[in-house]
C-alpha cells in the first residue's frame, strides 16, 4: 500500500497509528493511505516562519515570479501523469481533470508574469502619496509588505491541483510561506505536485511544506503574523473562525464557502439566439463538469416565467446526452462524486429540494453508470428540479448540493426581482445574467454585485470566447458575501492583499523616498 | 436629572427601568442618564436597511459628500457647546476637548471633499480592466457598491466626537446608513451632535441613529450584508467576533483594540537637535494628551542604551510642569481619566509595571489634583518607568496601561533590534521613529511596517508642521494588525472598502461600459 507522508520542517514524515484510505471513487478500490498522527505541527509552522519567510522576503517580485514560474512549468511537465492521478482518485473525467491541472499551471503562470511586472520591487507602493503638512515636504504613503508569518492553506477535495496553485501563487508572490493541507480524500494529486517541488529544489526551504491528512492541533499554533485561507464548507469555516487563538491574535482569515451561484436568463434572450445557447451550454457544463462539485457551479437558474417549459426542455435534451460511468472509460462525460460522504450529502440534498420542487430531468439522481463492477462507485446522475413559486421553494435558496444538481426558478421578467431572488442565497461567489439588452444587463449587474464577488455577463459578442461563468480566472476576484464566506482570492495584485501588511508611513518626502530605492 | 434618549427608527426613545449616570470624572457629580431597556434593537437595524440604505444608495458620492459636509458644519456651529459638554463628561481639558471635536469635523469635511472628487458617480471601479478572452472584446472589471445592510459602530469612551465622525464619514460616503453606539459613560458628546443632524434633517431619515446605553441585542440582528465596526477593548473584541450570527454569516468586522505603540529614538539624534525636541515633545503630548487616553499614544519607548538617562531628565523636566486637576479651572493640563473603572485599570496597569521596571517620574501616579473637591475625581499623574533589560520586562509588551503612563526600555543602536522588541508588542496602531539618518529610517520603516498600521518617521525637517503620531489624520490608514485588532478605518478612499462589495464583472466590452454611465 503506498503510505503519503508530510513535508514539514525539511524532511518527509509519515505520521503513526491508524491510516486513512485514499479511494478511487469509481471503483472503491484503495490507492494509497496516510496519517498524521504524532507530526510537530507547532515546528512545522515555526520552520515555515523562521526558514521560508526571509528566504522569501529575500527576494524581489521577479525573483519570487520565477519560483512560480517554475511550479508551473513542473506541473505542465508531469500533466499525464497528473491527469491519470485526478482520473483515478477524483472521479474526474480527463476533461474535469485538466480543468484543475492546467488551472492550477496557468494561475502560477499568471502570477509569474505579475512578478515580472513588478520587477525588482520588494515593497509594493499602495495608491499615490498625499501631504499631511502645511507644505509637501512633509508627506504621507502608503505601503505594503510581507506578513512576516505563514500562511496556513486548508483546501477543498474538489480541486487538488488547482487550490494548491491559486492560494500559493498568491502567497509566495506576496512573501510568505506556505503551509498546504489538501482534503485528505483526494490528496493524491496535490502531494504529488508538492512531491515535484520538493525532489527538484524549486522553492527555498521553508516555502511550501504539505500536511497529508488530518490538521491535528495545527490551526491553534497560527500567530498575529500568520494567516489562514479557507475553502470548503460553511460548517468547518465557523469552527476555524471561532478558534480562540484566531480571534484573540487577529489571525487574517479568508474563507471560500458555501454558495448557491445562481444564473439568470434575461428576457430579451429568444431561444435559438447566440445568447440562449450559451446559457444553455453554461447550465449543463456547470452542472456536469467535476460531477457538479464545483464552488462556482450554478445551482439556481432564473428563467422568466413564460420561458420555464422550453428552458426545461431544452437542458433536458442536453443532460440526455450526457454517459455517466469510471472517467477512465471511452466516451464518458460524468464520473461519480469524489467520497462516500458526498454522495450520501447528494442524496439529502436532493431529498430535500424535491419536497419545495418538481422533477424536469433525472429525479432523484440515480444512475445506472457505464463499466463499474455492479454496485460499485460513487454515482449520482445529472438532476433537474423547477419550482413553480421561486420565494416558497426555501430550500432551493438554503442548501447547496454539492453534485450535478441545478433547479429551474421563475422570475416576472424584471431585473429588480431577479435580483432580490439571487440575494435569497444570502451572498454568493458567481452570478451570472444572459442578456444582449443593454439596460436590462446594467440593472442586473448593480442588482446582483452588492451579493456576489463575481458577475458574468453572457451576450451574443463574447458567446464565443466564454469559459463560463465556473471558471475561475487568475486576473479576477474569487470569493463572495456572506454565505460565500465574505472572502477574496485572485483578482491579480488584490489576491496579495491577504498576505500583506498595509501601511502607512509619513514623514519627509527625501526620508520617504529612500524608502523603496 | 437629564435623560438621555435613544435616535432609533425615527424617533427618541427612552428606555424603561434603571438608568446608568454619566458623571463628570473631576468631581464625581451626576450629569445625566440613561436607559436602553425595552428599545426594539431589531426594528432599529431594519428602519435602517429599508430606509436609510436606499435612501443614501440612491445619491451620487458628490450629494453624500454635502451631507458629510452638513454635518461638519453643525459640528463646527455648536463647537463652543460641545467643547463644554467634553470637559464636563470626558475629563477633557479644552485642548483634548478641541482635539476629538475638530478632528470629527476635519475628518467628515476631508470625505466631504472625496465625495465631491467622484462627483456624479454611484459605482467606485477599481483599477484598470483586464482582457478575459482571445479578443479585446471580452473583458473584466472589478467594481466597489454600497453593501445593502447597516453598519454599527461600537465606539470607545475616549473620542465621543471623533469616533462617531471618522466611522460615519466613511460609511455614509460609502452609501450605508450607520448606527452609532458611544460608550455609555461620555455619550453626552455624541448624543449631542446627533440631536443637532436630527433637529436640522442634515441627513435622509433612517441614514444615522444612536444607541444612547447598552447595546442589548442588538448585534445578534447583524446579517449578512451589515458591517460592524469596533473601537475598545481586546476583551470585548473576541466576544464580538465570536457572536454565532457574526461568524455564521460573514460579517464584515473591523476591530480597532489595544496596541502597544512605540516610540524609538534613532541612535543618531543628538540631545538638544530639531528630532530630539521633537521627541521629547510627542513623547509627553502622548502621554498627557487626554490624560493618555488615545489608543495611538506612545506606551514604549525606545532608547538607544547609551542614552537612557539623557531622555529620561529631559521627559522627566517637561513631565514635571504639567498641572494635573479640574479640566474646567485655569491653567490645567491634564483632567482625570474618565471613569472610575478606568482608574482602577490604570492604577492596577501601574502596578503590573512597577513589579518589571524602575520609577523615573511620577511613582505610581498618586497626585493631589488642583481646583478639586477633596478626594473627588478619578485621577492619576504622568507615570514615566524605565526599565534595564527590554525583553524581560514582559508586562510593558503585553499590558497596555490606558493612562497617562509610559516606560522607556534601551536597544543597541540597531534598527534591527529596534524592530525586533517593538514586534514583542503583537501588532500596534503606530510606531514613531526619531532619525535624520536615511540608512536608518529605511531600515527601521521596513522593520516596523509589517507589525503596525502606520509608521510615523519624525525628523529634522518636518518637525515644525507635524502634529505627532498621536494624531490620525483622515487621509492615511488607521489601524493595526494582531493585538491592535487586525483593522483598517480611513485612509481616504481606503475608508470605505469595509462598508463595499468588491465585484469583479466580466462580459462584453460594450455591455460593461453601460454599467457606469
């Protein structure tokens, strides 16, 4: 049985006692086990601090932008080996699987090219100097620097290659070191990239350490300096934000939760027009890309109340087409969910909005999958609800099922109650608005932006060079309101944010200078 | 007896049962009271939401910067009422008193001035756009809207006037309603100048009230759209931060707490020079300026070894001609502090110090106040304390003593040391730094940066136009990181992120640029 060890304070270690099993969710077989029991979580957190932190703080923005650079480039070089990985213990289609891989490569890439940018800079300079005396000799800036901590990154099951990549990315390009504990379920494919980092000396000692299983007493080490970056589920986020130790230190902490993305069809939009197959493509691919397990997947739809049928109809003859089966079989294009759990949590889920909904395509998800051992594997088939009354169908807007599940809602045709349908969710990473309709798209968007980190415009000139509204971009905001955790990741330099002491400094113009020279 | 009322839901309330007196702290007499038993905290917030937000929502930041502008005004008419009014109730001598009264209207004219910079718009963009596609076509931008709920602003006893200004300035320009809690015990002040915007309908109904008394429940109505922003205690900070409706739903909070601010005197100021004076002269206004009362005043400061008795003659002989008594009798310069709790705290601060360092000046604080009634008032006099060894005087890092007490530890001439003890504090609001070097100032800026929100670098050349780094000014950020909270208030445009949605909008080129015109 292949055992995963930690890389913490310079050296792999495998923990003792009682593993946990890593499966492949098609088949249930096990493919490699890990523990943590007995690992010096406190000395891994001080080696990050004591060794990464000035080794990284050492270096100017092009330096650390050729670290990342380099990570990419080790992520690009092993992508098959990568992909069969993903394939085999995420339940991800090859398609599924490169979304993650190359996710993760491009967003190192992006932030590599953001540190050439930067240059030989070491402090970054926040908005223009003002003066705060009678003359300008005496002035005021603003900087901001390396938090001289670690940054602990606690990611999600669903993106083992990419929630490594975005976070550090971010991370080293600010400064700081990382510490990276993927979900212990799918950790294959993450310890395998930080297996390549470490084998091939890419980083400085110290910068990016990975904790393969359980967190242990981790998190309550964590400093005023240090930081805590968060994706997953809305009920673990409240126990890591109530930690004594980081709310009495302050600990930063940016969570990325639950979210309940919702899409919203726009009245102008006729069927059969550019506009109408976008929406139509985006709904079925966020429902079935990663089995649904997506943060950003679109769970509601809004469609104007006299176009429920043909929408209905028109996803529904889209979900047919889709082979749900092991995504290392030809012609698949839906593996199972990622563990046991999630299939059970599916299930609830569907459960519950099928007593607020009615059924339009698959039920209640079951699926007989294409060549699996009979009884085997984690399945749920593609599900369609509608609700006749969007307000009274209260589950649909409370509870996000974490699978290939979306639910269709009517709305009366106006943005303004599109809008106070979408914020039911209670704040959001991703909506998106399919619209060519010039007002119509500026009242949707102001609608949606006070409860949402992202808004995607879906029209006819862009149809052709969209991704969706589920892909998340390195130059773009990820993060959202409430619900969604009221965190913010990405967005180019404002990912850094996190990871950097803002700092104002007055005082002499000529001192002020000598600052960054 | 006066009795003082609540501004909630558009109108005054008074609350049922026991009433708390607010005194005059010189001479223990009762100026007035007040109760917020049986007030409907929950209605308060959404009177608010529904009608303050939309109201302020739906002006242009030009028209929010001319009700800030309104308020400033009225702040200035009434400034010789006021003025009484902090004297009696905060133990304010007339300069303490001019220093919170002037600073509110300084800060609300200064966002005044930013609301009449954006003019004509509702939507804040935030840096440049990006392309998001093969073609410049497809596009992404990142906007900043007003978030749709009610901010709550928790104030601290200290700056009655300030405190419900530079929050109010921010938020309202913002475009969200505020309302405003004072500590109870000095709530004169604020009560004050809230009845004066109500009595003139300086603002739309339902944008500003006031929670004149306990809070109540009233932070447990908080969602996922509020904001609250904190000024106090650490204590009360975690117990803030650890409510279940704050946590579970995300909400937005800024703590402003305790922060051990530094001063430290580069090695090569010379006794007698322009960054001597200018040291010696912030050192004591720190300390003595609201009876030490300001969350930004220096408690550490650092010498260079050699140096240690030089500074502490020169502070002691400056120390030595305050007159300590009545705020309200002539020629006094130092009032009480303004409560009996916070003499106790203070008077028990000394203690835990004296155990760890050596009397300079002022003992343990006992003084026979002038132009007070016998054994009336709460006062303590300047307490200077020095100690030997900077590291094993743990109690002056971690225990800030809210009074008109500092201590001065010795380093080794480097910034590097410097640094290193001033990081023993945990996060601090301001560090000063006396030099005329350059080397040094650059070295010692970077030091301090990542541990504090703002760096204050005094000199030769700028020492006759600077107001000391006691003095928060509206156009750079105030606030600091671990102990000092983690927060960010002010800083011109930077004010007002905490009460925005940042959202990040991609779409068709032509479609986005409809959104803001």
């Amino acid at each position: 049985m292949k055992k995963l060890a930690s890389y913490v304070s310079g050296s792999w270690v495998e923990g003792a006692g009682a593993a946990r099993p890593l499966h492949n969710p098609a088949t249930e077989e096990v493919l490699a086990e890990t523990s943590t029991k007995g690992v010096d979580f406190a000395g891994a957190l001080s080696h990050a601090r004591t060794r990464g932190g000035p080794a990284l703080r050492g270096l100017t923005f092009a330096e650390r932008g050729e670290l990342l650079q380099a990570m990419a480039g080790a992520i690009h070089d092993a992508r098959e080996e990568l992909i069969a990985l993903a394939v085999a213990n995420g339940g991800n289609t090859r398609g599924d699987a490169k979304f993650d891989i190359d996710g993760a490569s491009a967003t190192l890439a992006a932030y590599a090219g953001i540190g050439r940018e930067l240059g030989s800079a070491k402090v970054l300079i926040d908005g223009e100097p003002v003066q705060v005396g009678r003359t300008a000799r005496y002035q005021g800036i603003h900087i901001r620097v390396p938090r001289q901590g670690v940054a602990v990154h606690v990611n999600a099951f669903n993106f083992p290659a990419w929630g490594l990549g975005e976070k550090a990315a971010c991370a080293i390009l600010a400064g700081m070191p990382v510490v990276s504990k993927p979900a212990t379920a799918t950790a294959l494919v993450t310890h395998r990239i930080v297996e390549l980092v470490i084998e091939r000396k890419l980083l400085p000692e110290g910068a990016l350490s990975i904790v393969t299983g359980g967190a242990g007493d981790l998190l309550t080490h964590l400093g005023p300096q240090d930081v805590l970056a968060f994706t997953g589920s809305s009920q673990t986020a409240r126990t890591l934000r109530a930690l004594d130790n980081v709310i009495a230190r302050s600990v930063p902490v940016n969570i990325e939760a639950d979210s309940l993305n919702a899409a919203v069809l726009g009245p102008d939009v006729a069927p059969g027009s550019e506009a109408w197959q976008l929406f139509c493509a985006d709904v079925v691919r966020d429902m079935t890309q990663k089995t649904g397990q997506k943060c950003t997947a679109i769970r509601r739809v809004f469609v104007p109340a006299g176009r429920m049928d043909e929408v209905a109809e028109a996803l529904s003859e889209r979900l047919a087409t889709v082979v749900v089966g092991d995504p290392a079989a030809k012609g698949v294009g839906m593996g199972p969910v990622s563990t046991a759990d999630q299939l059970r949590d599916v299930r609830q889920g569907i459960e519950r909005l099928a007593a607020q909904t009615q059924a339009v395509f698959g039920a209640d998800g079951e699926v007989t999958p294409t060549a699996v051992p009979a009884g085997k594997g984690w399945f749920v088939g593609p599900v369609l609800r509608r609700a006749a009354d969007a307000r009274a169908a209260t589950a649909v807007h409370e509870h996000e099922v974490f699978g290939p599940v979306s639910t269709l809602l009517p709305y009366d045709d106006s943005a303004a109650d599109a809008a106070a349908l979408v914020a039911l969710g209670e704040g959001g990473l991703v909506a998106s608005a399919y619209t060519d309709d010039r007002d119509f798209a500026r009242d949707i968007v102001l609608g949606l932006a006070p409860w949402n980190g992202r808004v995607y415009l879906g029209s006819e000139k862009m149809a052709a060079q969209s991704m969706g509204p589920g892909t998340v971009l390195a130059t773009l905001l990820h993060g959202g309101p409430g619900r969604a955790g009221g965190g913010e990741e990405l967005g180019g330099l404002r990912g850094m944010e996190l990871y950097q002491q803002r700092t104002a400094v007055q005082g002499d113009k000529g001192l002020l200078k000598g600052l960054t020279e």
